[in-house]
C-alpha cells in the first residue's frame, strides 16, 4: 500500500495515513480488513518509539514550547489516539471470530 509505504518513509509527515489505515478495518470486505490489520501491525511496529509516550497534562499545554516540541507533542498524540484505535479494532475482530466460531 502507498499509504504505508509514505508513512515508513516520513512518519511525522504523514501521520495522518494511519487514520486512513484505520477506516480499511471497518470495511465489510474481510480480506481487505486482514490486510489492513497487517498493515497497520507493521507500521506500528517500525514507527512506534522505543519509549514511553504519553498525553501532555493540562499545566504542560499551558507551557509555551518551541515549534519542534509541539510537532512532536502532535506526532506522539496523533500516534496514541490511533493506536488505541487500532487496539479496539484488533479487539472487535477477536471478538467477531469467536463468535463466528461458536
């Protein structure tokens, strides 16, 4: 996919493509809805930092900070949000195979 491949290549500039990824898993289509979880497993695999991130409190976005301090507070809660999303997603579709199981 083109999205994921611009994502690899500039994360903090296209950030925005992982929530196009995330539209793909509610598709009624179940192989393109596979083929996004992969995608999107292998995005986060390769763009997710090695530490821990977390939401700014209220107090720190009171704090005036420089340009490159807020791109990436915006790159690193753009990437938290979508996260949990795609956790929800991998739980609906755990959830939706088991009952097809049953």
């Amino acid at each position: 996919m083109q999205l994921c491949a611009a994502l690899l290549r500039d994360p903090e500039t296209n950030i925005g493509n992982l929530k196009q990824l995330l539209t793909y898993t509610s598709d009624a289509d179940s192989t393109l809805v596979r083929l996004s979880i992969v995608s999107l497993t292998a995005v986060f695999v390769d763009i997710v930092p090695g530490y821990r991130i977390r939401l700014p409190t209220e107090k720190e976005l009171q704090v005036k900070v420089s340009k490159q301090v807020a791109a990436q507070r915006k790159f690193e809660s753009t990437l938290l949000h979508d996260y949990q999303k795609f956790l929800q997603c991998l739980e609906a579709a755990g959830r939706k195979n088991e009952e097809e199981a049953k």
